[in-house]
C-alpha cells in the first residue's frame, strides 16, 4: 500500500514531464552547438547578470532549476566550479551532453529544488544562481528560500533574476490591450496551463503538455529570505525580459532583451536580487 505522504505532487509529475518533452528541442532553440563552437560564449541571461554576479573565479557554485546547462556552462566560463540541479531528467542530459562537448567538468544532479539541500552537501557554496522563469514553477517560495540558505555558506550570495510579478498578472493572449488576468500574491490552487506552445523558436512541434504555475510577489520573496537568513544587498527592477513574455506588447533590442513598444507604458519585466547568508 502506498504512503499518501511519500506519493510524488502531481505539480511536480506533470512539470517535470513538461520540461522532458521539451529538452531535447530546448537544446535545438537555445543553439546549444554555438557554446562548442565558441568557447568564450556566455548565455545571454548570464551576461546580463554579469553586474549582480562580479567576480566569481574560484568560487563553489550551483546553478537551481539549471535546465539544460547554456547558464551553467556560463558560470564555469567565468571561472566558477559549478554544479547544477535540475528534476528534469532529460534537460540534464542536454546539460550533460553539452558539458561534455565543451569539455567542461561540471557535476550536474538530478534532484527537486525543494530537496536541494538533502542532493547536495549543505553549507557547501559560495554562490546561489538561478537563473531566469524559475519561481513560477514553485507553489511556495518559503522552502525555496530555506534550501537556498542550507545550501550557501556564511557570507555566501544568492543572485536571482526573475520575471516580475506584475508582468505575470498580465494576459499574455491580449497583443489587443494590457490586461489583468492572474492574482499578483502566493496562491493557493495552481494557475493550470494546457499547450504546445514554447517560449524559444525551436524546429518542428511539441507534444501537448500540461502545467502548474504559481506566482509570487516581491515582498512575498524578500520576505522568505529574509526569515531563512539571508540579509537583501541588492533588489533591481528592470524593463526588459529575454523572452517574447506579452506578444504584441514587447520589441527585441540588440541585447536579445525585450523591452515595451514606443507609445506602450513602461512596465517592470524583470527584477533581481542579490541575499547574504548571515
């Protein structure tokens, strides 16, 4: 008989299948051939975080929610020894495959981020990095917050950049208008999403998947790791998203970041953090 406590959520049944099925093409869309061919190629969401990151060499590092490693990867090019956490088996494998391409010696684990601390050694890191579209998948930020500070040392850094909460109020199937259609705080039912749809442009179609998303607002994060003990040394809010986040809304700069259309209001898209383990 099974043990209704030990039965895996179906948020995370259907998420991790989710990201499985997309990996492979992830890998395709990303132009993940371009960082074997380039060795000093960094990720853009990695180069835009370069001034909330500084200098890492030298520095114990795990990338969060890693996908399929184009940030990592960028991380141990900025001189970091790296590891990264993904529940997606098959994203990992992209990762690893493309590691082992570049003849980068990252460790990579296959682990839930809210288990992150029981996967790896905790107090074992310098550096905290997630990178970008990542909380959304979370139904609570408090244990996220609490694997972050388990995992870090003392004096050690979590650098975030992630789609601001505003932005994700917005009904991204209006180009027509800037609409409100989802809660801005912590919710407790899933936001469910069906589709095929991505967010790269990737060869070919994807297989019909279903999602559970959640959002959380900025207090809501500042506050859970502020209570797991980490000081806030940074927030930013930003005007661009390195993705087509609200079409008909959103213009693609020389950055490969997306900003609002002249005559559109200027939004928050994006916002970052920089914590301190105390």
């Amino acid at each position: 008989m099974s043990d209704p406590e030990r039965e895996e959520p179906e948020y995370l049944r259907l998420n991790r299948a989710h990201w499985d099925g997309r990996a492979a093409q992830h890998a395709l869309g990303y132009g993940s051939h371009r960082y074997v061919d380039d060795p000093e190629l960094l990720s853009g969401v990695v180069r835009y975080d370069l001034p909330r990151l500084g200098d890492i060499r030298g520095l114990d590092a795990v990338h969060l929610q890693c996908h399929i490693g184009t940030d990592t990867l960028s991380l141990h090019r900025l001189g970091a020894r790296v590891t990264g956490l993904d529940f997606s088996p098959a994203s990992l494998a992209e990762a690893r495959r493309l590691a082992e391409a570049a003849g980068a010696p990252i460790r990579y684990v296959e682990s839930d981020v809210y288990r992150a601390s029981v996967a790896l050694e905790p107090a074992s890191f310098d550096l905290v990095y997630t990178g970008i579209g990542v909380l959304g998948w979370l139904p609570r930020v408090a244990p996220w917050a609490e694997q972050i500070a388990a995992l870090l040392r003392p004096g050690g850094r979590l650098v975030f950049r992630e789609g601001h909460p505003l932005m994700w109020t917005l009904d991204e199937t209006r180009p027509d208008a800037l609409v409100a259609r989802y809660g801005y705080f912590e919710h407790e039912e899933p936001l469910v999403f069906i589709g095929s749809d991505t967010y790269v442009e990737i060869p070919g179609e994807l297989p019909e998947s279903t999602t559970h998303e959640w959002n959380h607002g900025i207090a809501e994060v500042l506050g859970a790791l502020l209570a797991a003990g980490l000081d806030i040394a940074a927030v930013e809010e930003h005007d661009a998203v390195p993705w087509d986040a609200l079409p008909g809304h959103l213009e693609l700069g020389d950055d490969e970041e997306y900003r609002m259309r002249a005559g559109e209001p200027r939004l928050p898209l994006t916002w970052s953090v920089v914590a301190v383990k105390r």
